[in-house]
C-alpha cells in the first residue's frame, strides 16, 4: 500500500495535461520565473523541457519577478512581443 501512495505522491500532475496545455500555447511562448523563488527551479525547467518552450530566469527575483523586478519584466515582455510580432 505505502508503495502505491508514494507512486501517486511521486506522480506530476501536469503529465495527463500536456498535451492539453501544448495545444492551447501559442505558436511562440516563454516560461518566466525568478531565480530566487523558493520553490525548486527544477520544476519549472522540467516543464519548460516538456513543452519544448524556453525558459527565463529573472534575477534578484523571486516567486513574484513582476512585483519585485517590474523594470526587468517589462522590458523582456517587451522584447518578447517585438521578436514575436516581428518574426
């Protein structure tokens, strides 16, 4: 029984969505996260490198890159959206 559970506990929930979630992106999209969150960055890459999306690391931010870097945040979004249109 412990076995079982720890399989479930283990299990990423996002796996049975991926498709579901690749098919709603846009032709170009981009994950965002601080470099200081405290939540596992591993996370975020692991799911970067599922989607096959590029993944960003804002420093000297953390869980929040919008409130804590809003300057930096502005300007990749900014950048992002002149490459997208662009391209």
């Amino acid at each position: 029984m412990n076995s079982e559970l720890g399989k479930e506990g283990r299990a990423d929930p996002l796996d049975e969505h991926l498709a579901e979630l690749r098919a709603c992106l846009p032709a170009r999209a981009e994950l965002l996260g601080g470099a200081d969150d405290p939540r596992p960055v591993a996370a975020l890459e692991a799911l970067a490198l599922r989607l096959d999306i590029p993944l960003t690391r804002v420093d000297d931010a953390g869980h929040e890159p919008w409130l804590e870097q809003p300057n930096t945040m502005r300007a990749h979004l900014r950048r992002f959206v002149q490459r997208t249109v662009g391209s």
